[in-house]
C-alpha cells in the first residue's frame, strides 16, 4: 500500500512536471512567428515609459520629461548636436560684456488655447522658477539673472549678475501661460494635470497610472507633427515593455540590456544603441585625509580596468570613461586616461610610502589603506560598479569597502568616496563649472575639490563668448584635471532603444541621463 | 445585532487614532524626505538649499507632533491633504484606484476561496486518494511559485504565443470596448492572483476539515446512522468553515497591498502600486491614506468575519447581542 502510493506520487511529480515544461516551452518557442506587427493605429504613435510624470509642468522637471517636453517649447531647443537653436525666440543678441541677452520671440507662437504667447509669459516663467515658495527644483538655472524686461510683447531683455553662457541652454525649459497661472498655487494647481502649452502636440486625456493621450498641434509654429496622437502607456515593469514591443502594442521603448538580445530576434524591431552623456565615476572626497595625496589619487585611478567594468557591469553597454565632457565639441581625448596598468598604480603607491603588511594590504605609518565606497543601495548599477572597484583594488592591495546606503540617510559631502553619476549633454560649462569650482563647494562640489588652476580657467571659459578660446580653456581645464584627479572616472552609459520598424524619421543624438531626449525630433515621426 | 455592529463601529476609532499616530511616527523616522524624492535616481543633482527650502515650504522643518496634529485635524474635517508628487487632493487619488483593486481582489479572492473550499474540502473527505495527493502536490507548487513569474509566463503563453488575451492595462486604450474589454483585461491578473494564494488556502481548507472529522460528535453523528452526505453538509463543513472565515477577514485588508506585484507586471493601476510608490517616494499625505484605509479595511473585514462566524455557528451568539445561551448538543 505504502509503495503504491510513493510510486503513484512520484508518477504525479513527474507528469506535472512535464506539463509545465510544455507550457514553458510553449511560451518561448513561438517567439519568432508571434504576431508583431504594430497593432497600433498607423497615425498614432504608442510610446512605453517607466514612470509616470507627475506634474504635467516644467517647473517641476529637471530632465526633459516626455510628456512635458512634447506638450510645452522653450525659447530655445536642441538640435542634433544638441546645439541651443532657435525655437519660441527667433533670434537673440548677447551684449559684449555677455551680460545681456535680447530675446526676439517669434509672432506666430501661440498657446494650445488659442492666446497669443508675448514676453510676459517669459518674464512670468523666469519669476515663478525663482519664486522660492515653489517647490521647483530648477530654480538654480535661473539664479544668475538679474532682471528680466518686457521690452514690447515680442522682445524679452535678461540682464545677468555674471557671464553665464549656459543661459541658452536653460532658455529651452518650457515656458508657462501667464493668463492661466497668474496668482494660482503652481504646486498644487489643477493646471498640472492639464496643461496648456506652446508645443507640438496638445494634452487631451490622462488615465493615471496607465496611459496619456496628446493630439498634434495642427498650428504648431514650427509645422504640424506628422503623426496625428502620441500616447503615452505607463508600463513600470521592463518585461512587460519588452513583452508590448514583441505584440505591436507599443511603438518604441528604452529597454533593459538585459532584453536585447531576445528582442533583436523579433523580425518586426529595431534596436538602437543610444550614446548619452551620463557618467559614473568614484568621487574622491577631499574631506577625508586620505586624498590630499594626489599620487595615491592617481595610483587608484591606474587601478581600475574600465573595458572589464563596461562588460561585466553594463553587459557592454557603455564606454570607459576618462573625462566630464566626452561627449561634448570641448572634449580634450588626449589627457592622461589612466589606462589600466596595476604596475603604474602600484609604483605610485610605493611613491607615496604605503608598503604591504603582514595581511598583504598597504599600509602607511601604521595606518591601513582602507576606505569605503558608498553609494545608493537602491540602485543595482552603482553599488554592481562599488563591488567591482573594491575587488580591482584588492588586487592592488587597497581595501576598498563597498557602502550602499538608503538614499537621504547620509549626505554626499560627508563621505570618504561616493558612486556619483553626473554629465549633460549641453553646453560644457553646465556641468563643470557646478562640479568643480571652488566657489561651488557646500553645492554642488561634494567632493570639495579646489584647485586654482581649474578655477580660473572654468570661470574664464564662462565668460569667452569665441568658442575656439573656450575650446582651449576647456582643454587646458581636462589636463588639469587629469592631473590632480576630483574623480576616478569609469564609464559613459549606454540605453537601449527598441522601436517598430515601421516607425520612421527617428533621428540620434547623445541622450541625458536615463536616456532622456530620444523623442527629441518627434514632430518628424511617422509610421508607413 | 444592529447595536453589536455599531459598538465594534465606534470601539474601532480609538483603534484608527493609535494606527494613524503609529503609522505617522513610523513613516517620519524613515531615512530621507520627499524633497529628495522628488529628483528621483540622480539625486545629488539636487542641492542641500533646495532641499532645504522645500522641505520648508511643505511643512517638515516643524515639530513631529505639531505636523500629526495638522494632519490629524484635517482628517478629522475629512481632508488628507494633497499628495506631495502630483498636487492632488489623496482622498480623490485614492477614490480614482480604490474600485479597481476591489474589482481585481474581490474577483481573485472569490474564484480563489470558491476553488480552494471545494479542492480542499474533497481531499479530506478522501484522505490519502489519488485527489489527495494531486491536490496537495498542486498546493505546494503553486505556494512556491513565485507569483510575478508566474504573471510572467502566462503574459508570455496567452499573449504573446497565443494572442488570445491582452498582456497588460485594465481597458484598451481611448476605452472602447466597454464590458467585454475590461474583462479581458482581468482574466490574466485575476487568475494570477488566485493562483498564487490558492495553495495555502487548500491545505488550510483540508486541514481544517479533518480536524472537524475528527471530532466526537462526527462519531456521534455516525452512530445516530445519518448518511455521509448529511454529515457532511450539514455538520462537517460548516464547523470547518469557521476557521477559514475567520481567516479571510484577517486577510482582507492584505487586498490593498497585497497585489502590488501582480499589479506591476499587468500595469494595473491599483492601490498596491500607489501605496509602494507612495512610500518610495516619501509622499506622506498619501501614504498616510494608504496606511487609514487599510486600517478600515481590517475593521471591517473582522467584523464581516465574525458576523459570517456567527451565522455559521449559532452557538457563537455575538457577544452582548443577547444573553449568551447555553451550547446546545
């Protein structure tokens, strides 16, 4: 009896067993003749994103959102060399001593209701982004003007405190409809959830949490878009984004690399590689003594086998890093790139007077070299990049301590070492003058590096207009900083675009970071 | 009846006070503040000023307990607050997922109970037979499985392979469709979610059964020569029941939270997703409602429970109802 029964639940084991794998099998073996067409209407454009905005309203966005992006335009935009161009502006003159800028804005822009768009509704824009009760976070764009002057309703004049080239940039932020918002809460307004803007398409509907539907601007001044609707699916798991691409249920996504692979078998997509300017880096906090010396800065900078790092971390997707500006028309490739070389690094070691102990890790007047990495435990990509610099450090004899942390539980400046990620893909000055001026020290120079060479060249390429002059001053800024290193660079990140073949007059740029921007020509997609 | 249900109504407001005032402390000493929430994944992109000066701006540079005083005198007017992220008002937040989770949970939790009552309930009645063993097999591999793989395979098999069903959302896009679209949205999110709680729910089920079977008076009751179907109908399942209602009304405030992950995988905008993300996010007013309304929910589904127990077994007279009347045998 006892056997029968062993024998009959062992025979069950087996047949349940074999069917789930028939049901597995099912599911992966269709993969290539499974229905992927686009299922989407051929004037619609279904778009797959992560995460949701939440406030329809470029007070409330540092990147360029999708859905804010397409809704609302700036005076100026980016082209494809993410270049500031003309957009609500037409043109602009910039005094001689770069410290006003005259704003002719065009006189056929209008808002999505119908008002003309004037210069009030950029001096408004200006005033509500540095109005302190707003809980913008892009207030510090605007923190280097002076005064804006409505000068008629098609000419705005800024007036800065100092020379800050990066203005055009940041003139791209979308501009809000002062005849909406004018006296309102901007916070809480109901304007956030549906929003009036000059851009190419028009909010028409938003499910939360699952989809937003914009219509085409038909009077958009730069020309109708060519498709007619663009939705925006929310779908926060990337298989499931994987999975909607594979049915046609949606257009185009960034996916996970992880996916690549399984979707460039699938007949109907296209996967793209997208290079942003979005880099990682281990910041050396000149707070903590260990960093005065900057051969041991250098050493460890010669430690690290960045190629090994872009395939074991990112799966091959990105590139070593070696510089903030890469990216950039002011990249300067031939500075000293730290090229993996453990004899170098351990050389420089010795230089500086660290010698092995009995537990093979360097020591110095009998203190250990050892430091933690800290980083943002929610994010797999930083704290993966934290563990392979503690093992590549070993072997060079450095205890290195990988520290994820909970994000607001510590604070960035305080921190022997950080996993930062930092770059834009805009106007060098941007994202070098925040980072590495003294002046920024207790903002955003966490690292509280100070080196005067670098401060006089970043301030000065901030106030040359020639862009052959700033070249050479950014240039002579990358040696500097080479030289006497504020991070150990380690790699530009690459995203992953998959889109339907069908969809055309997508065009590549460097994205921002998260792959921010791959809509950014838009108004010229199609589908056949 | 009437009274014993509006006594259990108002001893439940002191038990939502001590919920409303632990939660609340809780939530605050948790590490970082919506200010940074608000910069998402590069959060040194912020700087502390900023932080600072919204942290100012939304209240949180007071004292604890005079933010829990605000928050609790607007509660008490009926007003949550607004939600940090999107500025709306978190009742209304709430309202506009609140039917969906009813609709998804109460369906997976009816298909579940409905399956596992009489999976369970036939494998006591046939202990050790062929049914017994396929039953429990199945109980413990579909209490193993992971519930978002799952949701992942049947994605894979019926809409993908198949095509037959739609991989995520709870209606096609612009809402045409109407009835028939919606439920074909819920077939592959409900069965998901009944298939991952059946498990435990069947071997409860049965368990429960057989300790009933085993009782004196099912011997009694045999002795008296009743047939096995009056036995069990009208004596067996209904004592067993208890414990599994009992069991469902802890559970019931789970229906919140509880399918966060289902939710995910399918794009089903639910409670769960809000509550996650609220937390994540620091966005205290509507974590805050979250946290009230599941509070409500347990309230409420313990009292259900006790008046199904009560109806179930009269020998369990709601307390205070009437004199409790003796056991009769």
């Amino acid at each position: 009896m006892y056997m029968s029964n062993a024998y009959k639940r062992i025979c069950l084991l087996l047949t349940a067993i074999f069917l789930l794998s028939m049901l597995a099998l099912a599911g992966c073996g269709k993969q290539s003749n499974s229905p992927a067409v686009s299922k989407t209407d051929p004037k619609t454009i279904v778009l797959g994103i992560e995460n949701e905005t939440e406030k329809l309203n470029p007070l409330f966005t540092d990147d360029h959102d999708d859905a804010i992006f397409l809704i609302f335009s700036g005076l100026t935009r980016f082209n494809e060399k993410n270049e500031a161009v003309p957009d609500l502006a037409e043109s602009w003159e910039i005094s001689p001593d770069q410290m006003m800028y005259t704003f002719k804005l065009r006189k056929d822009a209008k808002w999505h209701d119908g008002k003309p768009f004037t210069a009030d509704d950029v001096k408004f824009t200006i005033d509500q982004a540095l109005n302190k009760q707003n809980n913008t976070e892009i207030n510090y764009r605007f923190e280097e003007i002076k005064e804006v002057q409505v000068i008629d309703a098609n000419t705005v004049k800024i007036i800065l405190k100092s020379p800050f080239p990066t203005l055009l940039n940041v003139m791209s932020s979308g501009m809000l409809p002062k005849h909406l918002l004018d006296g309102k809460d901007i916070n809480n307004d109901s304007f956030n959830s549906n929003p009036v803007g000059t851009g190419p398409f028009k909010f028409a509907e938003w499910k939360k949490g699952q989809y937003m539907i914009l219509t085409a601007n038909k009077e958009f001044y730069r020309g109708a878009p060519k498709a007619e609707k663009i939705i925006l699916k929310q779908l926060a798991d990337p298989n499931v984004r994987a999975v909607q691409l594979e049915t046609g249920e949606i257009d185009a996504a960034l996916i996970d690399p992880m996916q690549v692979d399984r979707l460039s078998k699938v007949e109907s997509l296209k996967v793209s590689r997208m290079t942003t300017a979005d880099y990682r880096v281990m910041m050396y906090n000149r707070k903590s003594p260990l960093w005065q010396d900057v051969k041991l800065r250098q050493a460890l900078n010669y430690a690290v086998d960045r190629e090994a790092m872009v395939k074991g971390v990112l799966l091959g997707w990105g590139k070593p890093a070696y510089g903030p500006l890469q990216e950039s028309w002011a990249d300067n490739p031939s500075v000293n790139q730290y090229d993996y070389s453990p004899d170098k690094a351990k050389a420089l070691l010795a230089e500086a007077g660290y010698k092995p102990g009995a537990d093979g890790i360097l020591a110095k007047d009998g203190h250990k070299l050892s430091f933690k990495i800290t980083t943002f435990a929610h994010d797999p990509v930083r704290v993966a990049f934290a563990n392979a610099l503690s093992t590549q450090f070993k072997q060079i004899g450095v205890d290195a301590i990988p520290d994820p942390r909970e994000r607001g539980s510590f604070n960035i400046g305080d921190v022997e070492t950080f996993l930062l990620g930092w770059g834009s893909p805009f106007d060098p000055d941007d994202h070098t003058y925040r980072l590495f001026h003294s002046s920024q020290i207790g903002k955003w120079n966490y690292q509280n590096y100070k080196n005067d060479k670098v401060d006089v060249l970043l301030l000065k390429a901030r106030q040359t207009a020639d862009r052959s002059e700033r070249l050479k001053l950014y240039s002579d800024f990358q040696t500097e900083l080479a030289n006497d290193p504020a991070f150990n660079f380690l790699a530009y990140l690459d995203v992953a675009l998959v889109t339907n073949k069908k969809l055309s007059g997508i065009k590549e740029r460097v994205l921002g970071h998260h792959g921010a921007g791959y809509i950014w020509n838009v108004e010229e997609w199609s589908k056949e | 009846m009437l009274g014993f249900i509006v006594r259990r109504l108002l001893v439940s407001i002191p038990v939502l006070f001590v919920v409303s005032l632990c939660a609340f402390f809780l939530i605050h000493s948790a590490h970082g503040d919506p200010a940074m929430a608000m910069y998402g994944s590069q959060l040194e992109k912020m700087r502390a000023e900023d932080q600072a000066r919204i942290r100012t701006n939304l209240g949180l540079d007071q004292p604890i307990i005079i933010q829990y005083g605000k928050w609790l005198g607007g509660a008490l007017r009926g007003e949550l607050g607004r939600s940090y992220m999107d500025g709306r008002d978190v009742g209304e937040v709430i309202m506009s997922r609140l039917p969906n989770t009813l609709i998804l949970n109460t369906a997976a939790m009816g298909l579940m109970l409905g399956l596992a009552t009489v999976i369970g309930m036939t494998a006591a009645v046939r202990q050790y037979s062929w049914f017994d063993y396929i039953s429990t097999f199945l109980a413990f591999l579909f209490y193993s499985i992971p519930s978002f793989w799952l949701a992942l395979i049947s994605i894979l098999v019926f809409s993908v392979s198949l095509g037959w069903l739609p991989s995520a959302g709870i209606s096609s896009i612009g809402g045409e469709g109407g009835l028939m679209d919606r439920l074909e949205h819920l077939v592959l999110p409900v069965f998901v979610l009944a298939v991952s709680h059946i498990g435990s729910y069947i071997r409860f089920v049965r368990s429960s059964l057989l300790e009933v079977l085993s009782q004196d008076y099912m011997l009694l009751a045999r002795a008296k020569g009743l047939t096995s179907r009056q036995i069990y109908f009208t004596h067996a399942f209904r004592n067993a029941l208890i414990p599994v209602v009992t069991y469902v009304g802890m559970s019931f405030a789970s229906l919140i939270g509880g399918g966060y992950l289902i939710e995910a995988v399918f794009a089903y905008p639910g409670l769960g997703q809000l509550t996650i993300y609220s937390a994540a996010t620091r966005d205290y007013p509507l974590l805050m409602g979250a946290v009230l309304l599941t509070g409500v929910f347990v309230v409420i589904g313990n009292l259900l429970a006790d008046i199904l127990c009560a109806w179930l077994d009269p020998r369990l007279k709601l307390e205070g109802s009437e004199r409790r009347i003796a056991a009769h045998g």
